[in-house]
C-alpha cells in the first residue's frame, strides 16, 4: 500500500511538472501549441501557470533584461578617406518575446539559450555594420585631447539610430523583436600608416601656427620700431625749437646790454655789478672772496678812490690783468688779504 502511495505522489508530481510552469519577475514566456505561437500566446505576468502537457504545448521563457555583447576590432574608412579601428559594444534586450520567438525559435524549439546565440550572431553584425558611422567624421573629431571637443557621443548617437532605424540605415533591431539599448565606443585607434599622417598633419598644423607667431612678432617688432623713431624723431625737432626759442630770446635779452654797452662801457659794468651785489645779498649765505674777483672790487677799502666827478668807478687795468690770469690783482695790491663778505 506504502509503495502504492509513493507511486502515486511521483506520478502526481511529474504531472504537475508537464502541467505547470513558473514566469518569473524578470521574464516573459511564450507558450506554443503544436510548435505555433500568436500574441495570446506571451505571458508577461510573473506566477504560477498552467499548460498542456507536452506535445500539445511547450513554454520558452526570455529573461528581459538588459544583456551585453562587444564587437571584434575592425578596421573603418573616415570622412578624410583614413583608416581608424573601432571597437564597439551594444547592451540589448529582449523588447517582443513573440517575435523573438519567431526569428529565433528555429534555432533550438524550447532551448531560450541558442536562441541567444543565434541573435547575437545577427547583433555583431548589425554592430558592425553601424561602426560604418565613422565614415561621417574626420579622425581629428574622433581623436581630441579635449574631451569636450570629440564627437564620440555623436557618433554613438548615430549608431544607436541606425540600429533603432531611425538613422540613415533602415535595418532596424526592432524587427527581431529586440531593442537596442545603449551603443558605445571601448576603443579607437589609428593604424601606423594612419599615425604617420596624424602626425604628418599635426606638425603642419604647429608649423602654421608657428609660423603666424613669427609673421606677428615681426610686424609688432616694425610697428614698435617705427614709433620709437617718430617718436625719437619728434622729441628731437621739440628740443631743437625749444634751443631755438630759448637762444632767441638770450639774443634778445643779450641785445639790451649789448646796447647799455655800447653805450656807456664802463656806466654798464657798473651797474651789473651793483645787480649783482643786490641779487647777491639776497641769499642767506656767508662766504670769504677775494676783493679782486669781478663784481666784488667794490667790498675794497679803496673802493671809493675810484669814484670821480660824473664818471662811474671802473676796473684798473692791472685788476682786469690779474683777474684774467687767476693770480689776482698785481702791484700795490698784490696779496692783499681777502675780506669776508656776508648778508643777512
């Protein structure tokens, strides 16, 4: 009776296998009868299930979340006809199970796993043939050492769109019942022929600038040069007018006693003498001259000996002598000691 009942519990339990089946949160289930599907057929609902036994139905579960898959490196034209290899990814996901089960489900009916390595394989090529985007850019948009001066996004971006059939390519993923989520560049590089030429490129590009700092420099140089000499050329005519004005007017002031002079030798001598002695004494200095120096033979004691009726008192002839010859004044008063001179 025990073996009997224990019978009958595996019998149970192995119905209940066939008859049921589970859809998890993260799943969606496409259950077949007789090998056909409709859109009746999907359950996206996570839970417990019942079903036909098989052959009469049979259930393939996709998980739909997002999966991964990176291309090999592969060599791309630019824009300016040069080779760049590009290395791309895709994050996709499994977006209608009916018609993923219809593109796929000839693969292995039941097995979800070969029906994932079937739709990567159509995937990597579809990512392949996306890469074509690089076409649109030059290697100098893709290559930057600025990272906001790259036009990897847009190129992304581009790739995306081709995949989605919203781009320039009208093969679209969404026809496989998969959607695209994210397309991304892992690597970009440069060929060596390709590095000669970026680098050929490159040293034209510092030499022109190089060159435009010379041509700049040089015109500022003359620039600066050519207004230091005008510059210098009209300080020089200002000094040489202001010379000019400044000996004009001394000839003109000369003039005047020119004209006492000629006049009256011996009244002008005098009376520059007396201004002199006025000028003089304005300063609050104390000095000890000689009584032989021009201007200050009136000091002498004898001084007044030289005055005479109507004539002013001019220099002897021995005193103009000695003051000419720096030995001061000769004969009598030759030596004579020299008297302190002072003002207040």
């Amino acid at each position: 009776m025990q073996r009997i009942l224990i019978i009958v519990l595996v019998l149970l339990v192995v119905l209940g296998f066939m008859v049921t089946y589970v859809v998890r949160f993260n799943e969606a289930a496409v259950v077949t009868t007789f090998g056909k599907a409709d859109a009746s057929s999907v359950i996206n609902e996570e839970g417990l299930r019942f079903k036909w036994p098989y052959p009469f139905q049979k259930v393939i579960t996709y998980d739909k979340r997002v999966r991964f898959i990176q291309a090999k490196q592969e060599t791309k034209q630019t824009a300016e006809k040069s080779q760049v290899i590009v290395t791309s990814f895709l994050t996709w996901r499994v977006s209608d199970p009916l018609e993923f089960y219809k593109r796929f489900g000839g693969a292995g009916e039941g097995d979800a796993r070969r029906h994932y390595v079937e739709a990567e394989k159509i995937l990597e090529a579809k990512l392949r043939a996306a890469a074509g985007a690089v076409s649109r850019f030059k290697v100098s948009e893709l290559i930057s050492a600025d990272e906001s001066g790259t036009k990897l996004p847009a190129l992304e971006a581009a790739m995306l769109a081709d995949l989605r059939g919203t781009g320039e390519s009208t093969s679209a993923l969404s026809t496989y019942g998969i959607e695209p989520v994210a397309v991304g560049i892992s690597g970009i590089g440069l060929p060596p022929e390709t590095t000669r030429e970026v680098f050929k490129t490159m040293k034209a590009a510092r030499d022109k600038i190089a060159n435009a700092i010379n041509v700049q420099g040089t015109s500022d140089a003359s620039r600066i040069r050519s207004e230091a000499e005008n510059n210098a050329t009209k300080i020089q005519k200002f000094a040489e007018q202001l010379a000019a004005t400044i000996k004009s007017q001394g000839d003109v002031e000369a003039a005047q006693y020119l004209a006492q002079m000629k006049q009256d030798p011996q009244l002008a001598v005098f009376i520059q003498n007396m201004d002199f002695l006025r000028n003089f004494s304005g300063k609050r200095t104390t000095l000890v001259l000689p009584t032989w120096l021009p201007g200050f033979d009136m000091f002498r004691p004898d001084a007044a000996k030289k005055f005479r009726s109507g004539r002013p008192p001019a220099p002897e002839l021995n005193d103009v002598i000695g003051a000419k010859i720096g030995g001061g004044p000769v004969g009598d008063e030759a030596g004579a000691a020299p008297v302190a001179g002072g003002s207040r």
